[in-house]
C-alpha cells in the first residue's frame, strides 16, 4: 500500500509529526509484545541470534531507519550446566530503540527499563524535523 492510498485513513487534521509517532508507538509495541515469553538461554549465540532477528524483523516496517535492540545479559537466568533451567524474555530484560522517518519528520522511540517503577517504559526521546 503506498503513502498516499494509506493517508485516505488519517484524518486530514492529523500532522506529519503525530503520524509519526503513532507509527514509532506502534513499532515500539510490536517489538515489545513479540519478544515477551521467548525462551532464551545465557548463551551469547543465542542472545545475538534474538537481537538481529528481532531487529531485521522490525526494519521491514513502514518507515523504519534503523531497529537497535540489546537484551540485557545480567538479568537472564539460567545455567549452562542445567539444559533444563532457562529463563524467557521479559520487560526488564529488553532495552530497544526505533529510529523512525516518516516525510520530513525523524522520531526516536525507546523501551527501557525503569527499576523504581517496575515497568518497561516506551517513550519518545527525541522528535528531529528534517528540511
């Protein structure tokens, strides 16, 4: 669908840069709710393997520039001694940032973490207007 078939849903009232972080939101919940229960092991390989897919995965999104994702190796349980014991990704565990364009407008959406709060946070944490 191109750019303009699909501004026939948008309300003319809505501007470029509201549109593009409801687009950044909507990247930064996909990536989010697809990582959460994925059983994950400590094992870097396994690690690295979810980090590249997830972001290759989410690059294929309308208007999305780049995906970086980490998945925090300190919170990961489990042992390589036991093949039974694993852990499953979880909020605490993802820090992912979604760098967004859509027209002339560059929005930076990020997860993170916030221990005081026990939540994973999404938010905006920078909007650019390019000329």
């Amino acid at each position: 669908m191109n750019e303009n078939l699909m501004n026939e849903f948008f309300s003319p009232n809505i501007t470029s840069r509201e549109r593009a972080t409801f687009e950044v939101g909507i990247k930064l919940g996909a990536l989010y709710h697809i990582l959460c229960g994925i059983p994950i092991s400590s094992d870097p390989k396994t690690i690295k393997a979810i980090e590249k897919g997830i972001e290759a995965a989410i690059s294929s999104q309308p208007f999305v520039e780049e995906v970086i994702l980490k998945l925090n190796v300190n919170k990961i349980r489990g042992s390589k001694e036991n093949p039974f014991d694993y852990d499953e990704i979880r909020g605490e565990i993802i820090q992912a940032t979604v760098i967004l364009k859509f027209q002339s407008i560059k929005v930076i959406g990020k997860i993170k973490w916030v221990e005081e709060n026990r939540y994973p946070l999404m938010y905006i944490s920078d909007i650019i207007e390019e000329s």
